[in-house]
C-alpha cells in the first residue's frame, strides 16, 4: 500500500549504505596504517633508530669489546668497527672500515695484543689489512699484500701475529707492527690452528709447523688424515707404518704403534682419522681420533707412554650407517673446535645417521673419552651444530640454517669435566663464537637481525647463560632446557 512504502522507504537507503561504510572505513584505516608504517621507516632510517647488523663481537673484558657491524642508516650501507663498552651503553671510539672480506663470518677482524686488524676488500688488485689500537681506535698501521689479490679469504691470529689466507698465497704478520714474518705460495690455508708458540699451516700431503718467534719451519709430511700436536710433538698415522711421533724440535720422527696393531675391524697402518684430540690419563698421554669408518665406528683412544702405544678403546654406534659428521666451524683456529687440541673428558660429536642414500639426520652423541663410552645421546633430526671449548666449559651452538627468512639459534653449555649441562638458551639467529667469550663471561648476540641506534642486541651471560648484561630487553633469550634434553639426551649412568 502506499502508505506502508512511505513508512519503509527511508529506513532502506541506510540498511543498504551501511556495509559500503564499513568497508570505506576499513580501506581507511588500512591506507592510515600503512601511511604510519612508511613514515615510521623513514624516520627509523633517517634520524631515531638507524639500523645496524651485527657481525663480529671480540671481547676485552667482561664490560667491553670490539664490535664489527653494517650500517644502512640514511640510505648509505657502510662498515664499522668500535669499542663498545656495555655496562655504559656507550660507543668508546668508532672507524669506519672499507667491505670487511669475511664479515658475514665476524672473520673479517682478528683482535688480540692490544690491536684490532681487519681485512677488507679494496676493489683493488691487492688485499689490505689495517690495524687499530683498541685504546683509541686510530689506525696503528696500514699496508697492501703484494702477493695477495683483493679477494683474500681470511685473517686470525694471537698475540704476537696475524695469519692471513690470501688465497694461493699464506702471510704471517707482526701484530704490533704489520712486518712480515713469513709468507709462502701453496695452496689454500682454510684451516689454521696456532698457539703463541706453533701456527699450523694445512697444505696437500703436508702440513708446516712454523714458529713465528724464529720464523723456523717443519715439514710433517706423510701423515694420512687428521695429526695431533702435544707441544713439540706431532702424532700421526702414517700408510703402512702405523702411529708416528714427530719431533718439531728435532725434524726426527719414530714408531709409536705399529702397522699391524688392530683397531676395530682395521688395523694402524690403514687408519684415516677424520679429527684427532689429546688429554692426560694418569702418566699417559692418550690420543682419541674419530673415524668416518664404513662399518660404524665411531672413534678410538691410545695411551702412549715414551715409545710405548696401545689400544685404549674402540666406540661403534648401534646404527651401522652413522658416520662421523662435518667436524667444521667458520672461525680459523681449529684448536677452539672440540675434538681438535686438548679434550675434555665428556665431548659432544656429531654423527650423520643414513636412512636412505639420499636421506641423512643428524644426532649428537656425547663421548666420554676417559671409558670410552656414550654418556648421552641426543634425538636424530635436522639438527647441524658446532661445539667448541673454553677453558673447561664446552659451547655448542646451532649451526645457521635458513627456514624461510629465519635462522634457528641454540646454545648450551656443558661442564667439559661431568658431562653437567650448565645452561641453554634458544633465540633466532643466536650467535656465539670463541673469541666471543673471555674468562667466565660470554658474549651473544643477534648475527641477522637488526638492532637499535644504541642497543646493540648483544648480552653477555655466564656460562650457565644467565644473562648478566644487555642494552636490549627486547632481545634477551629465552631458557629453554627442553630443547637441550631433545637435542642432547639425558645423563647415562656409567660402567660399573
């Protein structure tokens, strides 16, 4: 009736319009947030909060260390390095450093002796190393590599020297002063391990034994896989010969286990050892070696004592197909690896388990090297890891691996002497290397995310990880020793 369609018809016109106003005003909302979004960037990058990635954290001390990171504040990526002192929240000194060559690996810097030196690339034909008082930041020394080319690969080193991979070509330099110590043509160095007193120097078929003190070289040549160096000797396996000792200080080399002596189904003169540590037991001397035998050994132990050797033990794994892992890590001195150098007596080594051909997990087994014994055994997974040692404490931290744009982060730390696990801390991209730590305290940070104008997403914790400092609340790590249990295993009781 007409009536009845004078009463409805203004009430329709709203029903109708009402869901085009909400939906306008989602689209505005939407736009007003995405307006904020862009104007908060902006104003992040060009003047409150000017990104930075960390790469590279060298310790001091307990307050203070020499930090390498990207800058891409006000649109211009640059590189620097600084003191930082954390207690402070303060920048001590900064430098800005031309494209570090392995900063992605914080390898791009090695401190130590007062002096920080940093490789960079020079878009040049020749590599550079600059050194810097870590006082006061100004430049201490500068100069080229003549034989080097800008792409030299890596720099460490000790005290008194820096060791530089360039590539074909090795130099050792005096920390203090850049002299040359020594240098040689080869091939390529990738795996340094030094003391102050020895630099080993891997090459094909031989490995150079140099003291930067004199500049004296030994070769040790011979030797089929991984060699021990317990200080001025060098314990090998050589073909058809068995366990060799070799004096460094003599160049003369003897029989310390014969090539008959059997050792799991092969005997001396045929090993292969994939790594090889040491430690003391009782008066004798007691070399472990892991194995990437075929038949699932996973290492053994002999005790040498004078010219005198035997078979202490040989460990399998019940799966016959788990091999020993990659035993790798991005920092250079292979001495901070676990089964490299001195050992402690529970040590964590990765095994690949062998599904299938094309199918390989990952488990951490923890050996103790004084029975010779599994002492825990953690969950088989995707699981690659690095674990090295300071000072009787073990650290083993995640390898980085991408899931998406996220990299996974764990640390634990465990007593070298009981095999007790000390702490665990889970983060992405948690990042903890050996020349992170310096006495009792150890130094984390965030190595793929960005962090804050002051607050440089680092903490430092002991080595139970309690966190002790940080600038960066935001970022502490979380406890998580769940995962520890997971990825390591529980305590088993020993031989009775």
């Amino acid at each position: 009736m007409p009536g009845m369609e004078s009463d409805d018809a203004p009430d329709a016109a709203p029903q109708r319009s009402r869901p085009r106003r909400i939906g306008l005003t989602i689209v505005a909302l939407l736009v007003g947030a995405l307006a904020v979004y862009k104007i908060g960037g902006w104003v992040k990058t060009a003047w409150i909060d000017p990104d930075r990635m960390l790469v590279g954290v060298h310790p001091i001390d307990d307050e203070d260390a020499i930090v390498m990171y990207r800058y891409d504040g006000g649109g211009a990526l640059q590189w620097h390095i600084a003191r930082l002192s954390l207690a402070a929240d303060a920048l001590r000194w900064r430098a800005t450093v031309e494209y570090p060559l392995t900063a992605s690996m914080g390898n791009g810097m090695s401190v130590a002796g007062g002096y920080a030196v940093v490789l960079v690339d020079t878009n040049s034909p020749k590599a550079k190393v600059t050194a810097y008082d870590v006082e006061t930041g100004e430049p201490a020394w500068s100069r080229e590599l003549p034989q080097a080319d800008g792409y030299a690969a890596d720099i460490a080193g000790a005290d008194p020297y820096v060791i530089i991979d360039a590539n074909d070509f090795v130099y050792v330099l005096d920390r203090e002063r850049g002299a040359t110590i020594y240098e040689q043509e080869g091939s390529q160095h990738a795996n340094f391990a030094f003391t102050e007193e020895w630099i080993q120097l891997d090459q094909l078929m031989t490995t150079k034994y140099l003291d930067p003190a004199s500049g004296r070289s030994v070769d040790v040549k011979g030797i089929d896989g991984e060699l021990c160096r317990v200080e001025d000797v060098v314990y090998g396996f050589e073909r058809d010969v068995g366990l060799v000792a070799h004096d460094l200080s003599a160049d003369a080399r003897v029989t310390v286990l014969e090539a008959a002596t059997p050792i799991d189904d092969q005997t001396a003169a045929k090993m292969v050892p994939w790594s090889c540590g040491w430690l003391r037991v009782e008066d004798a001397l007691r070399l472990v070696f892991t194995s990437r035998s075929e038949v699932g050994a996973l290492g053994f132990a002999v005790d040498v004592e004078g010219s005198d050797a035997r078979v202490a033990w040989t460990l399998r794994h019940e799966d016959a197909e788990a091999e020993v892992g990659t035993i790798s890590y991005t920092v250079q001195n292979r001495l901070d690896l676990l089964w490299f150098g001195e050992l402690p007596r529970f040590a964590p080594l990765e095994l690949q388990l062998r599904d299938s051909p094309r199918d390989t997990s990952t488990q951490i087994v923890t050996v103790d090297v004084l029975e010779g014994r599994v002492a825990r055994e953690g969950t088989a997974g995707d699981w690659p890891f690095v674990a090295f040692k300071r000072d009787g404490a073990v650290i083993i931290r995640s390898s980085e691996w991408f899931a998406g744009d996220r990299a996974q982060g764990w640390v634990f730390t465990l007593d070298g002497a009981t095999g007790e696990l000390l702490g665990a801390l889970q983060q992405d991209a948690l990042w903890v290397g050996p020349h992170s730590i310096v006495g009792d305290t150890i130094w984390a940070w965030k190595s793929t995310s960005f962090s804050r104008e002051r607050d440089m997403a680092i903490i430092t914790a002991d080595r139970a990880l309690t966190v002790k400092a940080t600038r960066d609340p935001d970022r502490v790590p979380a406890n998580d020793p769940s995962v520890a249990t997971a990825l390591l295993g529980r305590p088993r009781a020993a031989n009775k």
